[in-house]
C-alpha cells in the first residue's frame, strides 16, 4: 500500500520543555492508523503539525509525497480533519454550514454536498439548526465538513470524546466505511485502547514524546494467546510450565502467554506429573495489555 503521510525524524521544543522526541510512522492508503498515548504524550501536537497549524524544524512531514512546510498548498489539499471541537454556526442549520464551509474549497458541488450528508448518515436532520443537535450530530457533521473537498487523508483528534457508546459506534463504523470504500488513510488518535482495538488496523504508541511501540492487529491476533489454566495443584503446574515458558498465579489460575501448538507440551508436562486440569482457557492478547507491557517496560507512563 502507498503511504499517504509520512512523518520522518520529527521533534519539537516549546521553549525549554522537548515535546517530541525524533518521532517517525507512516500512514497507508485505506488503513485506519490509531495514535496511542496518555494525555500529554504528544498526540494533539502531532496532528497540529502535520496540519501546519504549529512548525515543523525538526524532521519532515510529508502528504502525497509533498512537504508540508515546504509545498503545503500541495501537502493540504487532500487533508480533512477534526482537531480539537468542529467549528460551526450554531445558529444555522447543518446543511447552511456546510455551504459555508464548501465555499472555502474549490469544486465542491451541491451533489457533493448531498453526498456527504448520507455518507455521515444526517440526512433527517441535516435542514435543523445546528444548537438542536446532539453532541454525535454535531460530530457527525464535523466529519461531512472534513470530507467534503474528497480528502484522501483524515485527522482526528480524540473524535469520539464526550460521546455515549451508541455515537461511538456510530462514528467508528463511519470511519471504517470511509476508510475501506474510499481508500482514504486515517489517523485517530485517542487513548480509549477498547475503542481502538475494534477500530483500527494497527497502532503507534506514543508516550513522553517517543515513539515506543507500533502493532498491527495481525501481531496482536496472531496465534498467540494468554491462557487461564486451572489444576489441583498450581505451584506445582507452575514449576513446570516455567522450565519451558513463563508463567504467573492469578485469581487462583495459572495465567501463561504461549502458541496455540505449545497447548498439547504444556498440558502432557503437566498431567504426566500426577496434577490434575480442571480447565484451559485460551483468551486473545487485548490491545490493552500490549500498552500496558510496552509503557511499563519502557517506564514510561503518565507523568500528568
């Protein structure tokens, strides 16, 4: 797949106080990208400097194979986004605002319009006044705004905040239509990794400004999995489940991670002791704990 946006070697000062930290990733066309990290990890920094709204003097941006500071009329083009809260008229209705906002591009058509309105789903409401729409509405079209000029690349910027779970889902199955029907490349950040994890294709985790760990959701789902096994006799299991592989006691089972294949080993090791199994549970590794072992192996959790 082609890259879309290409951060290369990217740092950033405020002043004293590093921001960022020689970051790089690239984003594929028709791939949803989820941009992890805590809050003050670097997240909204990012995204506003590959939206040039802050400098980049350290590193590159590139969008279609333009730089961002040096061609950004090129570099921009294809870019929509929401960052921060979607700035609209209150008093207008929703279709209004997005006439007002199509007039700041060129070539966007009424059919176009009309295109976007079914795309985020608003076309029962699109003629109210925007203060009568629900916080996901107004989300909602906050995308129809981003989309309306085409764009091949999205930001979003903790798009789903404040949003109870049936708007949630309602967003996340937009953005993967859009995604997969449209080929067009998306960066969410976000740090609900549950969200993420049903959402995205794969993950860079950011924290304290450093790139500390990217996955695809092949790697995750792989055929590794944590196990739950229960016996007789844990200690003794576990003595001999650590001569091939580590293990821990939990919640009075034996949690080990290993292959699916590795089952049968583990389980004859075991029973040809004299210790009974009273059950093998194979639980998917989550993305939650692949953030939590590259944070905490790196030491670098939330400091704010």
């Amino acid at each position: 797949m082609a890259a879309v946006l290409e951060i290369k070697n990217v740092s950033k000062w405020f002043g004293a106080r590093h921001i960022l930290n020689d970051i790089s990733f690239n984003v594929n066309e028709g791939e949803i990208f989820g941009f992890l990290g805590p809050n003050g990890a670097g997240k909204t920094t990012t995204i506003k400097m590959i939206a040039r709204l802050l400098k980049t003097k350290h590193g590159e941006i590139f969008i279609n194979g333009y730089n961002v500071m040096h061609q950004p009329t090129e570099a921009l083009e294809r870019v929509g986004g929401i960052i921060e809260n979607p700035e609209m008229y209150n008093y207008l209705s929703g279709y209004d605002n997005l006439k007002l906002h199509a007039r700041m591009s060129t070539n966007v058509s009424e059919k176009r319009i009309e295109e976007v309105v079914d795309h985020v789903g608003l076309r029962d409401r699109i003629k109210d006044k925007v203060k009568r729409y629900s916080l996901g509405m107004k989300q909602r079209l906050g995308i129809a705004q981003a989309l309306l000029h085409s764009p091949n690349l999205l930001l979003l910027d903790e798009p789903t905040n404040g949003l109870d779970p049936a708007g949630i889902k309602q967003l996340r199955d937009l953005f993967k239509k859009i995604c997969k029907e449209y080929k067009v490349a998306i960066l969410v950040s976000s740090h609900l990794l549950g969200e993420m994890e049903q959402m995205c294709d794969k993950v860079g985790i950011i924290s304290r400004g450093s790139m500390v760990g990217f996955k695809s959701f092949d790697e995750i789902n792989h055929n590794k999995f944590i196990y739950h096994i229960e016996t007789n006799d844990n200690l003794k299991a576990l003595e001999l489940i650590t001569l091939t592989t580590p293990a821990t006691i939990l919640d009075n089972f034996i949690v080990i991670e290993m292959e699916k294949e590795q089952t049968p080993e583990i389980v004859n090791s075991i029973t040809n002791a004299g210790v009974s199994i009273y059950s093998v549970v194979p639980k998917r590794k989550s993305l939650e704990q692949e953030y939590l072992e590259i944070t905490l192996t790196e030491g670098l959790g939330d400091r704010s």
